[in-house]
C-alpha cells in the first residue's frame, strides 16, 4: 500500500523512472489490450465513436430538425458517447479555458499543493490524486483538479486556482454556456423517448438544481504506458459528461467486446450519456464503459465537466413511459447518493473476488 499522503504522479513522471511502482501496474487480464494510443488512433478499420453535428437541432425546419435528432437518438442508444460539432461553443471561449487549465498545472507542484484536496475528511475539491482503494491497491497515472462550476451560488470560489488571473472568468463562462448546450441536448433526448421537451432536465433536477463538477485530469508522460492506465475502466455516473482535452489521443471506449480508441476532432466537444439517464430512460440510452490511456511522449489533459442530479433530493428509477410489459424496469429506484455507493460496493466486492 502506498501512503496516505499522496505522491503526484507528476512528481514521479518527472524523477527520471524509467518503471513505475507496483500499484500503477494493472492486472494481468488488462494489459493484453493495452496497446500504443497513437498507432491505435490511426486505426481507420472497425467501429468508430460518432459525430453528431448539432447545427441543425433547433432548426425552423421540422424535417431539419428531426433528422438531427435522429442521429443523436442513433447514437445515444448505440454508443453513449459521441463529438459534439457545431455545438455552439466558440473555438476562442474552449482554447481560454485549455489555456488556463494549462498554466495552473505548469505551476509548481508546491504551488499546487495549496489548492490540495483533503479525501479523508470529504474535502473533495482542488488538486488532487487517486488514493489507493483497499480492495485493489490500484492507482491510476493521473492527477486532477476537482471543483464545483455551476449553479453560481453553489460554488467556493475560495478554493478555485489564483493563477492564472483569469481562470475564473473564463471557466465561469464555459460553464454558463456548457450548462445551455446540456439543456439543448436533454430536450432533444426527452423528445426521442417521445416525452415532453422539459421532461429530462426536470427529472435531473432542472436549473436550481442539476450540478456541474469540473475535473481537470493531468496524465502526466509514463514511462512504461503499456501497463498502466491514466484512468480505469468505468461509466459515469452523471446525466451527461462533457469533455475538451488537448488533441492528445487516450479516450477508450468498451464497444461490442472490444477497446476503440475515440480519434481527435478538432473543436469538438465529446459527450457522455451517464448512468443517470441510462436509468431514467430504462436502458434506452447506453453509459458506455471507457477508460484513459497514458503515454510517453506527450502530457494529455481533459476538461470533463459531469452534469449530475443531486445527491438525496429525487429518487432515480425507469420512467413510467419507458417501462412496459414487454419491456419491464432494469433499474430499482434509489436517489444518486444510493447509486454511487452501490456501484462503489460493487467494485469492492470484485476487487475483493480478484485479489
């Protein structure tokens, strides 16, 4: 086991290692399909994540519109992730906000350190990293920083980086505009599940209460990327996902039995369905398994920001449109809270069976 006070991955990738300690090793079983990213983005063969272009999902035109949606529903139920184009986020506000989450991990690690979360006592936003889970002793090659971005008044700007300056302005306004574009999309979901066009976002807790938390994830370079991983398989949680990165290739996504590499569009904004609306639409829309390959040449970093329901306030179950005779619910009710310890306990008791 490693100790509880974390270790930074980038003060390790920057020690001279030339092999990483034991607990960033993953399990037999994984390695296999841990290959190179970059030769595994150049693969033109096989299935690739889709792109949905969203210029046309408020169109006058009906028929425009529709055949917009049809192409989210496509994806939606087929993969759970896709890029987002035409989504109408400027190039200029999403190159701010990489520019800023940029120099705040160019600052000295001791700088950084100031902004350090605290995990043990639920001190869950800043900078951070993985702390060993018992059952595993697994790490993951990456460090973070975790906060809070919308609704305005539920944020602690107390604890958001000083440097550079205009950090907060900046992710304040992606966040504003991000939390539209997530509106935008549950209509158009609510609309495929032929529900009413509000019917989504008011089971997601609507505007007061829908968070945004932003993860800036650092993947520092590995010097043996073939057998870690910079984060391990998962789904979200959250209702969606939102992702910028730096045209770094490491998104991975579990698709029909087998790992595809997502490629890098320019000026996309990547999208996850998360488990939240695989729930609310009884399995409809897929939470797609994925997880993040490092590598040794270039630092990857992604912006993720995750829409989540609150915690306690709304039960999460199939709804009553979703379900049929025919087509029973999957889900048992529980509120996000119950959801995210379930899985929690989940993972426990694998990890426990493997080890």
């Amino acid at each position: 086991m490693v100790t509880s006070v974390a270790a930074r991955v980038e003060s390790l990738a920057s020690s001279g290692i030339q092999s990483i300690p034991k607990e960033y090793i993953r399990p037999q079983e994984e390695l296999t399909s841990i290959g190179n990213v970059f030769e595994e983005e150049k693969k033109e063969e096989g299935p690739q994540v889709p792109t949905i272009d969203l210029k046309e999902i408020e169109s006058e035109d009906l028929e425009v519109r529709q055949r917009c949606r049809l192409e989210l529903k496509k994806a939606a139920m087929e993969w759970g992730v896709m890029h987002l184009v035409n989504h109408g986020i400027s190039d200029q506000l999403m190159d701010r906000v990489r520019t800023a989450g940029q120099k705040f991990f160019q600052l000295p690690i001791d700088e950084k350190e100031k902004y350090a979360n605290d995990q043990g006592s639920g001190k869950i936003q800043g900078y951070g990293s993985k702390l060993a889970n018992n059952a595993s002793g697994q790490l993951e090659w990456e460090d973070y920083f975790f906060h809070l971005v919308y609704p305005e008044d539920k944020r602690d700007l107390s604890i958001w980086p000083k440097t550079p300056t205009d950090y907060t302005e900046v992710t304040s306004e992606y966040a504003r505009q991000l939390r539209g574009l997530a509106s935008k999309i549950l209509s158009a979901l609510s609309l495929c599940l032929g529900l009413e066009e509000g019917r989504l976002e008011k089971e997601v807790g609507g505007l007061e209460e829908l968070l945004l938390q932003m993860k800036i994830n650092y993947y520092p370079k590995c010097p043996q990327p073939e057998l870690a991983l910079g984060v391990e398989a998962h789904t979200d949680v959250s209702a969606l996902t939102f992702i910028l990165h730096n045209m770094v290739p490491g998104l991975q996504l579990f698709y029909q039995g087998k790992w595809v590499t997502a490629k890098c569009v320019p000026n996309s904004i990547i999208m996850h369905i998360g488990d939240t609306i695989e729930i609310l639409s009884n399995g409809k829309f897929k939470s797609i398994l994925h997880r993040g390959l490092v590598n040794k040449e270039k630092v990857r970093i992604s912006w993720a920001v995750f829409c989540e329901p609150p915690k306690d306030k709304i039960i999460l179950k199939p709804l009553p449109e979703t379900v049929s005779e025919t087509d029973p619910p999957l889900f048992p009710p529980r509120t996000f809270a119950q959801h995210i310890e379930h899985k929690l306990f989940r993972k426990t008791q694998e990890n426990a069976l493997s080890n």
